[in-house]
C-alpha cells in the first residue's frame, strides 16, 4: 500500500527526477511536476517522471502537474488543451482567475482534475492584506475553494490549517491537497502555514505534497519508505 503523498520533484535535471521519482514511487501514491521543472525541461519532465514509476515497478502512480495557470480564460483553455497529449492526473490553476477561468481549463481538459489553488502557503494575513485581498487567510481559502468547485474544479490547494474547514464547505467527493506539510523535526523553509502528515490527514486532506523533506534526503526512497509506514500506523 502507497502512501497518499505528492513528492514534489523539483530536480536541478532530469536524471535527478527520475531516479527520485524511481526510488520514492514504490512508497506514494502521486508525483508532482511544478513549474520550475516543467519551464526547463517541458514534456520531458513528465515522461522522465512516468519512467521512474514505471521501472520501479509502480506503472499507476499518478501525475500531478502543478502549473498554477493564471491568466485569461482563452489563453489557460489554450495551455490546458496544450498539456491534453501528457494526461496528467491534477492539473493546478489559479482560483484567484475567476469562475470564468477555471471552467475553461475544466472543459478544455474534461479527462483530467483541474486543481485550484486557494492562497499559497507562502503567504500569511499580512501579504494577503498588501496586495489587497480580503482575509484573514482561512476566509479567503474557503471563499475560493468554493467559488472554484462551482465553476468546475475537482480539486483544490489549501494550507493544513484551512483544509477542515474547506472539507465542510465543498462535496465530499473533492480532492483536497495540502502543501506545507512538514514531518515533525523538518524545517519550513520558506512555507509559513504548516503541518505535519499525520495532522493534515486528520484535518481531511486526501493528498499530502512533501518536497524537500524527501527528496533533500541522502536517500528520498527511504524516507518515502519511512512515511508511508508511519502514516500507515496512524491511519
């Protein structure tokens, strides 16, 4: 049994991420692709991903392609049919777009789960307050967690802090993912609104994305190994 965890693979070149993605698959449900990699290397990054998996003997893990498209309705339509030939499992948009925006992407891309983002955890009340967003934090989230499940999302990003209560406002059938999740003991680096696994599940995330933590390690499959066994024993 995997683990339900996202490892971010934000590899410095695609040998790096997919041996990453070789070692950690056998442990996790899903890999993500983020927009560093993605800008570098294109389609190949996603191909190098799904080779890893599939050497490692784990052929149905599943592809999260974290863009964060964000820009009129036509263009982010243009981009998510560009990506149709790649069949990610998530495929991330901005919330912050519109309702117009994410139907868009939604219906250019029926077979894949358009996944909005809420407010990244890089951001507390403050930033959100000079940029002139309505908060605190947790209002804004849920305000377009639920705005963008209306308009066609079939998964949203939350914090930890904020996935309870996004949990009570869409259907049950959302997946919710939560960045910022830091294993007891791990720094946060540059994330501000954080939790441990085992507090984000019970919090009602379905899908964990763990980066450095995992892939910052002398050996990324044995820490994957070592989650998925203590999430496995809390669950």
């Amino acid at each position: 049994m995997r683990a339900p965890i996202a490892v971010a693979l934000d590899a410095p070149d695609l040998e790096t991420l997919a041996r990453w993605s070789f070692e950690t698959s056998p442990y996790v449900s899903t890999l993500k692709v983020g927009l560093e990699v993605f800008c570098r290397d294109g389609a190949e990054a996603v191909m190098a991903a799904r080779d890893g998996a599939l050497r490692a003997g784990a052929p149905d893990t599943r592809i999260f392609l974290d863009l964060k498209l964000h820009d009129i309705p036509a263009t982010v339509a243009g981009a998510a049919r560009a990506v149709h030939a790649l069949a990610p499992d998530f495929l991330t948009v901005h919330a912050a777009g519109g309702a117009e925006m994410i139907s868009a992407a939604a219906n250019a891309l029926p077979d894949t789960r358009i996944t909005a983002v809420t407010v990244l955890t890089s951001l507390d009340d403050s930033v959100l307050e000079a940029i002139g967003m309505r908060g605190p934090s947790m209002d804004a989230a849920v305000r377009l967690a639920v705005l963008a499940v209306g308009a066609g999302a079939r998964a949203i990003v939350c914090s930890p802090l904020e996935v309870s209560a996004i949990r009570a406002a869409v259907p049950a059938d959302i997946t919710l993912i939560t960045p910022g999740v830091r294993p007891a003991g791990a720094g946060v680096q540059d994330q501000k609104r954080v939790a441990t696994p085992e507090s984000a599940l019970a919090s009602g995330a379905d899908l964990l994305v763990i980066g450095r933590p995992i892939t910052g390690a002398q050996d990324p499959g044995a820490v994957a190994r070592g989650l998925r066994d203590s999430l496995l024993e809390t669950t």
